[in-house]
C-alpha cells in the first residue's frame, strides 16, 4: 500500500491537491495521511500578556485546525472515494517545514503532494512559500507540486527535461519508472540542445536512462534552446501534450534554480500541470 502525505492548510489549492492525488491513484491501495499545521502568529503572542489568554489562543487554533480536518474528511466521504483508500489525518502545532520535516523522518511515505500555493497566494506568484520550502529541504522524499488551476485528467504523456550530463541512479528513476506504470503512460525524455550532437558523456547517460526506462513506454526528444531553458520545457510541454513535468533536483539543477530565487515571481516559468521533484541521491 502507497503511503502519501498531503499538507493542507485548507484552502482551495490544497482541496484540489486532495482531489487530484485521490483521482491519480484510483484503483491503487494508498494511505493519504492529511497533515494541518498551526501556530500562534508573532503579533498575537505580543498582544497577549497572560499565559492563560495564550493557553487559551493555542487551543483555540488547536480547535479549529481538528474541525477544518474533520470537515475535509466529510468533503472527502462525500466525495466518493475509491474503496481501495484510507484517509487519516494529522494536526501539528509548529512551525510548517519543521514539522513536515519530523514527519517525513519519523514515518517512511511513497510521495508528498502539495499545491503551488496556499490561503494567502498571489496570482502572479508561482510558488508560495511552503512548496518552496518543501522542495529545498525535504530530501529523501519524491513531491508531487499540483498548480492551483491543474484538474486531473488521464496521464498519457510524462516528461522527464535532462541534458545528458550527469549520471542518474536507479533510486532517483524508479519513482518515475512506478508513476508510468501505474498510469500506462509513456516517459517523453526532452534534451534542450544549444549543440545537435551529444558528446561521450552524453551519449553513455542516454544509454543508461534506456535501460532505466526499458520496461515502460518511452522515447527521447530534442529541442533547440529558446532564449531561457523555461520557454523551451513550456514549449515541449505545449507540443507533446505533456500531462506531468518531472525534475531530479540536485544541484545547479533547473527546479534547484528555480526555489534559489528570493522573489519567484520574477521568474518566467508557470505551469500548469503538475510536476515531480525527485531528490537526487548523493
């Protein structure tokens, strides 16, 4: 049985996700286990004189976070879901990332799915705070990021962006190698090329991804390199109808640049359909 965490901080994005990994996994035995976390904002621990009004304030947002599980777990009943899932729930309170990271360490999980961002999203930013988080410091666990607008549909196409440089280990491909098998869908290896030849190193790494990927439907694919190496993994995903967008995130990596970034909105990659993150394995 797959053992999933789901973040929630329950909002829309994050009933989405809920609903996006429930549809992704039908007919497989999984485990979601729901994870609210909360804590006192700074300003109402300055408000706050008496340690009985901050008891009282922590059980409060303590209260309001089992509820808001409570009601998911309802939506999700009502929801209908698939017979060959269990749904159990977890309310933390601390600081988000550090919690997710005690969790993640203390109780193994197949995959973590999370939305792009929570409540307090902008439109124009890419990624909120926490699934930037999350990418940077979870490292031994695969994440699956859901964009607020991504609504499931069958996967029949999954794109895995590499330029042939670096050795992959079977560890950081069999996560990639179990979603294609589990949707029957086809592994689209994309190379963004500023020169049409590969070089020996390239030409050995390609070889040992066939082999990775020879007991699943997949191809490879060249694209000339746009002006940034965003536009050119939004133009093979545009082309190739691509359903998932997956990235080993190691360093100087593409997804590794992408969470460098002070201010993400800054950056000219969206994407709306879901993307892997796979930890690399040093």
């Amino acid at each position: 049985m797959k053992r999933i965490l789901i973040p929630t901080d329950f909002s829309d994005n994050a009933w989405n996700t809920i609903l996006y990994a429930m549809e992704l996994y039908k007919d497989i035995s999984c485990e979601f286990h729901i994870l609210n976390t909360h804590e006192l904002k700074p300003i109402q621990l300055l408000t706050t004189q008496s340690s009985q009004k901050v008891g009282r304030l922590y059980d409060i947002i303590k209260e309001d976070s089992l509820e808001g599980l409570k009601m998911i777990l309802d939506d999700i009943s009502n929801a209908t879901p698939d017979p060959a899932h269990v749904f159990k729930t977890i309310s933390k309170s601390g600081k988000f990332i550090k919690i997710m990271e005690e969790v993640v360490e203390n109780d193994h999980f197949d995959l973590i799915i999370i939305g792009t961002k929570g409540a307090t999203g902008a439109k124009e930013i890419f990624l909120g705070s926490n699934t930037q988080k999350v990418i940077r410091n979870i490292d031994d666990c695969p994440i699956l990021v859901v964009p607020d607008e991504s609504f499931f549909k069958e996967i029949s196409a999954i794109a895995f962006a590499t330029n042939f440089e670096r050795l992959y280990y079977k560890s950081e491909i069999k996560p990639i190698v179990n979603l294609a098998k589990s949707q029957n869908a086809t592994v689209r290896m994309v190379h963004v090329y500023d020169k049409p030849q590969l070089n020996k190193v390239q030409h050995y790494n390609s070889s040992a991804l066939e082999q990775y990927f020879k007991t699943v439907k997949h191809d490879f694919h060249v694209i000339q390199d746009f002006s940034t190496l965003e536009k050119a993994i939004q133009a093979f995903i545009e082309e190739l109808d691509i359903d998932i967008l997956v990235m080993i995130n190691y360093e100087h990596s593409f997804i590794e640049r992408l969470t460098r970034e002070a201010v993400i909105k800054k950056l000219t990659f969206h994407t709306s359909i879901p993307f892997l993150v796979i930890p690399s394995d040093n």
